[in-house]
C-alpha cells in the first residue's frame, strides 16, 4: 500500500488571489476578469509542489448559494486557476450558503470537510499538512483537520478565534514557512 503524502491545503480569495476589500472585509472577485493572483503564486506553488507536497484548495464560494453569483462564473476562475498554477493537484468548493443553515454544512470551513473529503481521495497525510488561509475560518479549519495552518494577515476588521501556528504578511511567506519546517 502506497505511504499517505503531505498536502498544502490553501484558500483561494486572499490567499491565491487577490481579494475586495469593502469596510475593513474581504469579499471575493465578482468577474474571471477581476481574478488575478497575487505576485509569485505560481512559483512558491511549484516550490511546494517540487518538496513533495500535494496542493489542494479549499474554498467557500457562498454567494453561489446565496445566489448573488453564478456557479459558472466561479468554475471559469477555478479553470484560470489551475492554467495559471498547474501543480494544485484538486480544487475543493463548499457553495453552501452559510447564514442560518441548520444544520450546518459539514463541508463549509471552518468544519473540515472539504480537506477530509480530499485526503480520503488523495491519501494524503493530515499529520503532516498544513493549511494556508487569510481568515478565522480557514484558520478553524485547519485545526479541526489536525493540519498546521499558516495565516496571512491582512489587517482585517474580523478577529481569529484560534491562534494560527505561524502569521506571514504574503503567500510567498507562507511557503517559506512551510519548506523551511520539517514534516513530522
């Protein structure tokens, strides 16, 4: 049986891409036009790709739940996405709405579905993974999942409710972090 492998778990809107922020909050590109990456997203991907990690995004994509935005629209920019960094390996999505759903949606961060969902199919190893995100929840997430998680701190208006293991300012940062520690 094949050894379960490490993966980089990673948010997409202000982790990956860059985000909208309106009164202190971040909100997700509306258009595939408006979806751009931050700097060096493709190559601190490929660096982590090339140290043996498998690199999984998991994303809320709300609105299309909430109906304010189109489905299609969304996975138009998870294709973009994956052209312009070809080595995530899966892309995750949890189009639950969110507000007032009972019970809550198990795949919505910050429950851990989405990344338990995706090392079940990859085999991955949540032992030695990790989780890249800029808000509480992604942060949330990642300690449900028993993953190491990295936050980029943005300055938003929202508080984290559990500390993350390590707080950079960029995504390459967050890479540096994560190569730079040792997997166990």
């Amino acid at each position: 049986m094949p050894s379960l492998r490490p993966a980089v778990f990673l948010d997409r809107d202000g982790t990956l891409n860059v985000q909208v922020v309106r009164d202190g909050k971040p909100y997700p590109p509306q258009t595939v036009g408006e979806f751009q990456l931050f700097p060096g997203v493709p190559e601190a991907c490929a660096r982590l790709d090339a140290a043996g990690y498998v690199l999984v995004v998991a994303t809320n994509q709300p609105d299309v739940g909430r109906g304010t935005q189109a489905q299609a629209v969304v996975e138009a920019m998870h294709a973009k996405l994956i052209q312009l960094v070809p080595s995530i390996a899966r892309v995750e999505v949890c189009y639950a709405p969110g507000r007032g759903e009972t019970p809550p949606d198990p795949r919505r961060k910050p429950s851990p579905g989405m990344l338990l969902d995706a090392a079940r199919a990859l085999g991955l190893d949540l032992a030695r993974s990790w989780m890249i995100g800029d808000r509480w929840r992604d942060i949330d997430c990642g300690k449900r999942a028993g993953v190491r998680t990295v936050f980029i701190d943005f300055g938003y208006t929202e508080e984290l409710r559990e500390p993350p293991d390590f707080t950079v300012r960029s995504f390459d940062d967050a890479a540096d972090v994560i190569l730079h520690r040792p997997r166990s």
